[in-house]
C-alpha cells in the first residue's frame, strides 16, 4: 500500500484534503458519527491509516540528525499537515456551532447525518469484492458490535486530566473506525461535555492532555488497523460496513429521555435514552426532516462522486 498520493500535486488537490479534514473534524464532533466514515467513503483511508501507522519512536533520531525532509517524506507530512489543519479549522470554528445545533435542533442535525451514514453504506459495501459467509458474519458482527455499543449506559463521573487522557485515547481508536463514532465514546465515558467545554473555553492545561491521549491512541491503532487491513482486507471492509449499519441506532433522531443519571457541578443533566417514533410531525417539520436527510445523502454522493481516490487501490 503506497502512503503518498502523487497525484496530489496542485493547490486545488490540497484544498479539497483540506475540505475533507473540516468534513473529518465535524463529524467526530457530533456524538454518533465517525470521522472515519468521512475518511472512508472520501477515499483517503488507506493513506491516512498508512500515514499515522508509519510514525514511530526511530523517527527522533532523524529529527536530532536534522534528516527533516527525508523524515516529512517518510511521514507522507503534507498529507497529515493539511488534513490535520481542516480538523483543527472545523472543532475551533465549529464547536460553537455544533454545540449550538445539538441543544436547539439536534433532531434536524441528527436527520443529516442519519442521511449521511446511510447513503454511505452502500457506497462502502459496493468494495466488498468478496461477497461470501465470512464476509457475511463479519458484517453481521460489525453491526452488532455498534449497535450494542450505541446502546451502553452514560458514565456518571466527573473526569480527572489522567481520565481524559485515557478517554482521548480510547476515543481515537474509534474515530479512524468508520461507523464508530470517538464522540459518542467520549459521551459513554463522561468526558464528552468536558472536552467540548475546554474547547470552547481555550482551556489549554486539558486540550493538551486530551491532545496527548488522541495521539497515543491513533500511533498505537492505527499500526494494528492497518496490518488487519493489509491481510484481510474483504472481511475488514464487510466488518466496517457492518460498523456503519450498527452506528445508525446512535444517530437515529428521535430520542425521549428515560431516567436521570447524572447532574454535573455546572447544571447538566445526563439521562439515558429511548428510541422513538416520530407522531407528531407537521406536514412542515416532516419537509425539513426529509431536507435534512437528503441533503446529508447528497453531500456523501458529491463527495464519493469527486472523491481524487478510490477507497482502495
């Protein structure tokens, strides 16, 4: 698997990696979705999993040895720089936002990305080249396995710095997994309003633990990820669309509060939640709905359509 793109030569390439980090970096925001997903279906995966996986502890002695360009081409560095600037630009600049749309229109947010994810499934599982049992059981599993970990209860805790560091890690081995969302794990594990928070405070003490954790997280993954990939490619690719399918029981926009589990220090309230069904809807609210929907169904179309790579060479 060849970490570079020699394609990507022009500034118009490298705007449109940077277009996918924002796409990336707005989709771990919001509880229920994957940034991998986006990586995935945009057709940078592989590069991406190839290019963090080739990061390792040998790398320091090029940095002393002033080895800089051999060791950026080595690291596939303009690859993971502009992309890591469009996820940086979209959680700066879109956390408010997002924060802001979760409180006040969370179902319409939530009808987006449920059109988002589900029009990307079959854009993933169309590169199952192998349609057999063991890639039937392995998609089988992958919706299982998210369906049931959409399903866990809330942590009730207040997070320490070693606790978000932890929760960081833990959470980025999920963001580079399509359909596993590292928000909706920062929401299990209670660390999710307080990552939001110090983000939007400029709290720098815990983004930098947070940081540190992501990045422990994603050098240890992705290494394994990546060698999983490269020697079963057909089952891990039906595992991952299963990951999708399973992930749409997080993402299903209609939710009603069962029981209070937790009260923050700050006034929050955390309950555990109920699928529903939508009764109520008005012939308007229902045209917003499908709006929403299909617009996120849309957005993955044009992004897959115009995607520079497919998801696996």
């Amino acid at each position: 698997m060849d970490k570079t793109d020699p394609k990507r030569t022009s500034l118009r390439d490298y705007f449109g990696l940077y277009l996918r980090g924002i796409a990336m970096g707005a989709a771990d925001l919001v509880p229920g979705v994957s940034g991998g997903t986006i990586a995935l279906i945009t057709g940078i995966y592989d590069e991406l999993l190839g290019s963090i996986s080739a990061i390792h502890p040998k790398m320091i002695s090029k940095v002393f040895k002033g080895e800089w360009k051999a060791l950026w081409k080595e690291m596939n560095g303009n690859f993971l720089a502009v992309l890591a600037l469009g996820i940086g630009t979209s959680i700066v600049g879109l956390s408010n936002l997002l924060h802001h749309l979760l409180e006040e229109y969370s179902t319409l947010l939530y009808c987006f990305f449920f059109g988002l994810v589900s029009a990307s499934i079959p854009f993933v599982g169309r590169e199952i080249k192998v349609k057999n049992g063991k890639a039937a059981i392995a998609f089988v599993l992958g919706s299982v396995i998210a369906f049931g970990i959409s399903s866990l209860p809330v942590a009730q805790t207040e997070p320490s710095l070693l606790y978000l560091f932890a929760a960081g890690a833990v959470a980025a081995c999920a963001m580079i997994l399509p359909g596993i969302s590292g928000s909706f794990i920062l929401l299990l594990l209670g660390a999710y309003a307080t990552i939001i928070g110090a983000v939007k405070s400029f709290d720098l003490v815990r983004i930098a633990i947070i940081g540190s954790g992501v990045i422990t997280g994603l050098l240890l993954f992705s290494k394994l990820l990546k060698w999983t990939l490269e020697r079963y490619y057909n089952v891990l690719l039906a595992l991952l669309t299963g990951f999708l399918f399973g992930s749409l029981r997080a993402i299903w926009p209609w939710k009603e509060n069962v029981e209070l589990l937790y009260t923050h220090s700050d006034g929050r309230e955390t309950w555990s939640e109920a699928l529903t069904w939508p009764v109520d809807l008005t012939a308007e609210s229902m045209g917003l709905v499908l709006a929403c929907a299909i617009l996120g169904a849309a957005i993955v179309t044009l992004m897959n359509r115009f995607s520079s790579q497919p998801i696996h060479d």
